[in-house]
C-alpha cells in the first residue's frame, strides 16, 4: 500500500490552517496517526475520530479499522 503525497499533503494543510500537525506511520496493512495540537489550535475544528480514520483510509490505503488514531485530546467525548 502507498499513501497518497498529494492528498496526506492537502489534509495537513487542512489541520495546520487551525494549528493541528499531522504524523502517520503507515506499516503493511495498519497505520498509526497522531494529531497534535499547537498553542492556537482551534478545539472545535477537529473532526470525530471515526470521521477522521475515515477521510485518512483511502489516503493511507489502509481500511478505516486498522487505523490507530490519537488525539491531542478527545474533545468529542463529551464526559464519556
């Protein structure tokens, strides 16, 4: 599986418009992506994780499940 550079491109330019950085280790058929927030990052902008795993699969050509996602913090929890 190859990710696609111009569009992991795109989505970080997305998340560093709001000050989330994006990292993604991608092996065989799993991926890990943390998203870490900057001093300026905007808590309401990031999406739910499960939308995120989502929008990252067919960029990382990696199935949505087997994506392990980690969170500045889990602002869509709410008190879960």
């Amino acid at each position: 599986m190859s990710i696609d550079q111009a569009q992991i491109h795109a989505l970080r330019s997305s998340l560093e418009a709001d000050d989330y950085h994006l990292d993604v280790q991608v092996s065989d058929d799993t991926a890990v992506a943390t998203i870490t927030a900057g001093p300026d990052a905007c808590a309401e902008c990031l999406v739910p994780k499960d939308l995120m795993r989502s929008m990252l699969a067919p960029i990382l050509g990696v199935d949505a499940d087997r994506i392990e996602m980690t969170y500045p913090v889990d602002v869509h929890t709410d008190g879960e």
